[in-house]
C-alpha cells in the first residue's frame, strides 16, 4: 500500500510527458484540424505570444463545433478554452488526476517556472504511467472490486 501512496506523492518533471502540439491564438479552425490530423492528435496548446492561450480538443469538435456548423476560417481563439489549468515540476501525480477528475479534463499542459511550454499530461500518459510502474496491480485488477464469476471461461 505505501508503494501506492508514493506513485501519487511524485513529482511530474520525470514523467514521460506528451510533446505539445502548439497553434498560435491566429490559426484558422481549419488549420488547427488539419495539424491534428497529421499528428495523429487530439488537442492542442493553443498559443499567444509563447504562452498557453488556451486549449483545444477533439471534445471541442464534436460538442461544439460540428454541432454549430462552425465555418473553417474561424479564428481558433473563439474555439478553444481560454485559461487552462497547466502543471509545473512541482505539481504530483496525485495533484494532477484530481485536477483532471474534480475539473473534467483529460489534458494538462506542463510548463516551467517562466511559463514556458514543456509538455502535456494526458490520461492516457497517466494510465500508462501507472500501468508500467504497477503491472501486477493493474493485470491482477478485477475490473469491480470483489467480483467474481459464476461460469468457468472458455469454450
């Protein structure tokens, strides 16, 4: 139990951290699209004079976007979600699933002490990061706590 404890006591600044995808503030709604489609992406920093902006997501397309017929040359300012919650080096594991849980987002961009943008934290780097620091634990899960089966498996 205490091993579990100190996963979350971690700092960030070791964690294998998303490279950040950054568009400038200026980028057309288009544009934006077409970059994360190429890297294969589902949000990106948004920037204004190299500090975080905001954020963009695939959430943002399909709730918002799609819906509302949003026309390609739209500045990606109006889009994003201005002012998100970043991270630092001294932010721990712990600190950064509650801020993603109790604020409903799966992505934290990571910057130093000047604001400068380092990185993005991403549930899924989260996940993966527990997942390969405690196999046994996340393998020997049952995915409801005390379950157990009634039939055998197989054929």
């Amino acid at each position: 139990m205490a091993r579990k404890i100190s996963a979350l006591n971690e700092k960030l600044d070791h964690l294998d951290l998303l490279a950040p995808v950054i568009v400038d503030e200026d980028a057309t709604y288009k544009e934006v699209l077409d970059v994360m489609r190429k890297l294969q992406r589902g949000s990106v920093i948004v920037c204004s004079k190299k500090k975080v902006a905001g954020m963009f997501t695939e959430r943002d397309v399909l709730n918002r976007c799609v819906l509302e017929q949003i026309p390609p040359a739209t500045p990606i300012h109006r889009l994003m979600t201005p002012d998100p919650i970043t991270i630092s080096a001294d932010t721990t594991l712990g600190d950064a699933i509650e801020l993603m849980h109790t604020k409903g987002v799966r992505n934290l961009p990571f910057v130093d002490a000047k604001g400068n943008i380092k990185g993005l934290l991403t549930v899924g780097r989260v996940i993966r990061y527990l997942a390969d620091h405690y196999p046994a634990e996340v393998v020997n899960l049952p995915p409801v706590l005390h379950q157990t089966t009634q039939e055998s498996e197989g054929a």
